[in-house]
C-alpha cells in the first residue's frame, strides 16, 4: 500500500495509508491527540487515581502500559518523557503486527518538537530488537512484540491500555467483542483502556464482555473518546 509522511495541524507529522485514507495519528494534531488521549487520560489519570490511594508511598510509582498499534513510536515517546519528569517506573509493551519502516521514522519530528534531550531515547526505542526487554532510560523500559493483537494471552498484567489501532471504518475486526475481551484479560482489576474512538459500536462491544465505559471530550477534530475500566468482579 502506498504511504507517505504528513503534517498534522499541529505541525507534527504523521503516516498517512493513501489507500485507505487512514492516518497513523489525527490530521488534526498527531502530538495534541496523543497527549490528550494516551497521557491526560490514560497515564495521568491512572498516577492521580492511586497516587490518591498511596499518598505514603516512597518508592517509584511502577505502572504497566500496553500498547495497541506501537506504529510512531509517538504514545511511547509522550509516556517515556513523563515518566522522567513524574519519575515514574513504567513498563511498557508495544504490540506490532507491521512495524514502521526505519526510513519513515527519520521523517518524522517528535524530537523537534518535544524534547531533544531525549533523541537518543528515541531512537533506542525503535532500535532496540523485538520480543525483547530493553531499558531505554532509568524510568521506562520497553518490549515491543511483532504480532497480531487477538494473539495476545497475557492476563491480569497491565494497570493501562493504550487503544490506538486503525479506526473501524478501514480494520471493523479491530474493535469487536472478541479484540476487547483479549484486552480486558490482559488488564489488571482496576485498569484502564483509553482509545481515541467513541463510536457507539465500540461502547457496546467493550461493555459486553465486562468494561464500565465512559464517554469523554475528544481531542481537536474528535467531540467525544471513550475510557474503560475494568472492575474486581463480585
């Protein structure tokens, strides 16, 4: 399929897959959506909620984060760069079935645009070999697994889910009840799933297999996203 590199509205640049119409990131703002989906209500929810339950606490926060749709590299940048400024212990697994091309991630401009005190991180990031734990700095370590995401069997292991897969219009088989049961396995009690989607579809199929779902305000271009959580079961 043909790709090419864009620029969002925010200046930062994204994939776009011309056959599909379809970007890696909103049009809108590549780096605007990421922060306020993955980090404002995903990563930074979750620190408030059990910094809350845990105001004693003395060591680093550890926080386990999957990632659906690794691509960029972009929601793994943002959560890398806040766990040094929260110094925050995060774990982070990002799933890939096809991953990006090293000549595309030259293209693109996170570094500029966030933090250049972090270049080497990123590029150890897209760097560091696959189906392997790396520690890419003293907070945030990475393993990035090349695979379809209904062939993930962890249970009970991540506190966050980053929902970022290609919208429904272009992959429906994404965002069925059997793609979110896989997720709500794979968080632990009280975790939470944050996606960038508020179609009702989606609401009622992660509601089916046990998630309690709340609509959210969107990011630029977005009214509305969605944000699950998965409760002990009674």
């Amino acid at each position: 399929m043909q790709r090419k590199i864009i620029t969002t509205s925010d200046g930062s640049k994204t994939i776009q897959i011309e056959d599909w119409n379809e970007q890696y990131h909103s049009i809108h703002g590549a780096i605007q959506e990421a922060n306020h989906v993955f980090l404002k209500h995903g990563l930074l929810f979750y620190f408030e909620l059990i910094s809350k339950s845990n105001k004693n606490h003395t060591k680093p926060v550890e926080i386990s984060i999957l990632e659906i749709g690794f691509g960029t590299g972009l929601n793994a940048f943002l959560t890398l760069i806040e766990a040094e400024n929260l110094k925050l212990s995060i774990n982070y697994t990002g799933v890939e079935a096809y991953p990006v091309r090293p000549e595309e991630i030259k293209e693109l401009n996170y570094i500029e645009l966030l933090s250049k005190n972090y270049a080497s991180a990123f590029g150890k990031m897209h760097s560091a070999s696959w189906e392997r734990k790396h520690k890419i700095t003293s907070y945030f370590q990475l393993e990035k697994q090349q695979k379809f995401f209904q062939d993930i069997k962890n249970v009970d292991e991540f506190n966050i889910i980053y929902f970022d897969a290609f919208g429904a219009r272009v992959q429906p088989n994404l965002w069925t009840e059997d793609i979110f049961k896989v997720m709500y396995n794979a968080l632990k009690n009280d975790g939470v799933l944050v996606t960038y989607s508020a179609k009702g579809s989606v609401r009622r199929a992660m509601q089916a297999v046990g998630f309690k779902v709340e609509r959210l305000p969107g990011p630029p271009g977005k009214r509305e996203m969605l944000r699950a959580t998965k409760h002990p079961k009674k």
